[in-house]
C-alpha cells in the first residue's frame, strides 16, 4: 500500500489495490498487508490470496482475525488504480481462511483465499431437464442470471445433445465449455455489470493493451520472455460418427480456423512427413454437427504451438493483463507481434507492482518487420 494511503490522503498510487471485504474498504489494515496474489486464467475461476500480518494487542486479542468481516463467504472486491482510473479486477467469497501463530513472538499471519462467483455456483447440486431443442446458449443465460451474471459471447448458437443436468450449475457450464475447449471465465467491468464469457478464443480481436516491450531501455516493462514451441500438436482433428441411415461412417477432418498471430503459420505442412491428425474419440453418436463442433475446438486449442512465459512491472505497464486479450510484444526479433493472453498472476506486495504471465500463440514467426515499427527503432 501506498503512504498516501496510509496518512488518509486520497491521492493513490499507480498500480495500488484497494480491497473490500464485507463491502467496506478494508483500509484500517492496509498497513498489515503483505501480500495480494490474484491469479486470472481464460478459462475456469480466478483466485486471489491476500497475505495480512498480525499483531496481538495489550488484551492479548488478535485484532485482525477477530474482525467481523473476517468470515469464509464474505464477498471480495479488488480494485486497481493506474493514474485516476480504477480498474475493476476480482470480486468473489472467501473460500478458506488461514492462520498462523508463531511459537515465539507477537506476530503471527493471516491468509485469505478467495474465489470468484463460480465458487457461488458450485454450492447446490440441481437435477433439471431443460426442454428439448432448446439453445443451450439459452440454457446458459438462465443458469447464470440468478448469480447476478450477463453472458458475453461471440456465438450465434450452440448444438448440444444432452440436455439433462445433474449437477451445480459451475459444473454443469464447465461440462460444456471443456468438451469443445471453449474459454469461459468471469470479468467485472468498468460499469458494475459482472459478465461470464463463454466461446472460443477472441483471435481477431485488436489489442487495447500497451506494448510489452522487452530490452527497450527506459521504456522497458517486460523483465524476461521466454518462448517454447512444441511441434507435436496436430495441425487437424478428425472425426467418424454414424450415420443416420445406411452403414457408411461418417468422416470429417477439422482444422484451425482461428486468425494468424504473425506471417507464418505454426504448422507442420512443410516437414516433408505425412499430414499431422488425431482422431477424436467416439462419443457424440450420430450427431455429427455435435462431433464437428468439438473437433474444430480441439483443432484450434491445439494450433497454439508457441507459449511465451514472462514477468511484467506492473506499474510501469500501466493496464491490466488479463487473460482472453491480444497484445502486441516487441524487442523479441522472430517472437515480435501478437500473443494471445493465456494466464496471468498479479502480486502486490513491498516491492511492487508484478505480473508472472503466459502468453499463446499460432505462428512461428510474427508480424512487426518495419524498421519504423521496430521497438528500438526510435533509440538507435
């Protein structure tokens, strides 16, 4: 936390978290703030940690612990400012509280670790038999809208065969979105709505965020990009299902339709071997648009043979990294361009602001060729 902070000015410092336990800020302890660790992924739930050490006052009471907010299901809110602008970033319960007491001295520990709404969702099991032919991303819509949750989502629609659920409702929408590798993962924006993203990866999108710029002097906010890329993953999946007349199986063979992340594609088309494809087990029956669909999202998840891995200065970058987001990367020669955002783990704590990343793509070679666009460009 900041000193502005902690004197009660109301000036706040980039990269600086407010948190809310119980739906007050939880100020009084910011100066017992260790630690707060906020993991995102693009798919399933986000996680946060917060890390407060503890004092035991005159009474011999821990004031911190015994604090009435300090209760497993208490809502979370997390915040960050970067200049005048707060950024939305978590909201959930605490889902396990930690502490621990030395066996010697007056300062012991508190861990709070918290979910996102998705722990909420994982609370009753429900048996409900949705009406046939119905869209499922309808399903979706009534499953969530309980929990205070909009659906964002770049489908028109959506086969299903089962439509019988037996199950939380975490599960029930986790079943589908893992059958056909779909991203699904809750955000808060800007406007208090709190939205569950549920489709492929958003590829084509524009990247809204800075630049990670890596071995660029002052500008430098990248600390280190590390890149492997795994050339044994396929570059189709196939599919047979059964026909509903006649004997004949039915065959299809699914690849990649997601946009390019640079000027050469990650696939193995010019080994000189024989084509790259993987079958699908069986399981969707005769359904074939049911089997293709999940092909074609096996197919894709298995185009991203690149994954970079990272550590960013969160306060120097100025914007929240958050996972299912393109962002462009210089200073890194053939791994220039674009990356897609696989998972991010912000930490606040005495030193900083910082940000352990994975980044994911479909090409093995980027798009940033120009010497104008080169991010040394300016400086050499």
């Amino acid at each position: 936390m900041s000193l502005a902070s902690l004197l009660g000015l109301t000036t706040r410092d980039t990269g600086e978290c407010i948190i809310k336990i119980g739906g007050s800020e939880f100020s009084e302890f910011y100066q017992n703030l260790q630690t707060t660790t906020i993991t995102l992924k693009r798919r399933d739930s986000s996680e946060a940690s917060l890390t407060f050490s503890m004092l035991r006052d005159a009474q011999g009471r821990w004031p911190l612990a015994e604090d009435p907010r300090i209760r497993t299901w208490a809502q979370v809110e997390i915040v960050v400012v970067f200049g005048d602008v707060e950024e939305p970033f978590f909201s959930g319960y605490i889902r396990e509280i930690s502490t621990d007491v030395p066996e010697t001295g007056s300062i012991a520990s508190v861990t709070l670790n918290c979910q996102d709404i998705f722990a909420a969702m994982d609370r009753n099991c429900k048996k409900v038999t949705w009406d046939e032919g119905r869209d499922s991303l309808d399903i979706i819509r009534e499953v969530i809208a309980p929990y205070g949750l909009s659906l964002d989502t770049d489908l028109s629609s959506m086969p299903i065969d089962n439509t019988h659920q037996n199950k939380t409702d975490y599960r029930f929408i986790r079943e589908f979105a893992e059958e056909k590798k779909y991203e699904w993962y809750l955000r808060d924006t800007s406007s208090g709505l709190r939205q569950l993203y549920f489709g492929p990866p958003r590829s084509t999108a524009d990247s809204s965020l800075p630049k990670l710029m890596i071995h660029a002097g002052k500008a430098t906010n990248c600390l280190t990009f590390n890149v492997v890329y795994d050339g044994y993953q396929p570059d189709s999946i196939r599919t047979s299902t059964a026909p509903l007349t006649g004997a004949e199986i039915e065959q299809n063979n699914s690849v990649p339709d997601l946009e390019l992340f640079g000027s050469q594609s990650a696939d193995s088309s010019n080994s000189g071997l024989d084509d790259f494809s993987w079958c699908l087990p069986p399981g969707s029956g005769n359904n074939a648009e049911q089997a293709n669909s999940n092909a074609k999202g096996q197919a894709n998840a298995r185009s991203f043979k690149l994954k970079a891995s990272g550590r960013l200065d969160g306060t120097v970058y100025g914007s929240l990294l958050l996972p299912g987001k393109v962002v462009s990367v210089g200073g890194t020669g053939n791994n220039n361009g674009k990356w897609y955002v696989d998972t991010a783990v912000h930490s606040f704590d005495s030193t900083g602001y910082f940000v352990n990343f994975e980044l994911i793509r479909n090409a093995a070679a980027g798009d940033e060729s120009s010497n104008d666009e080169h991010i040394l460009a300016g400086i050499l």
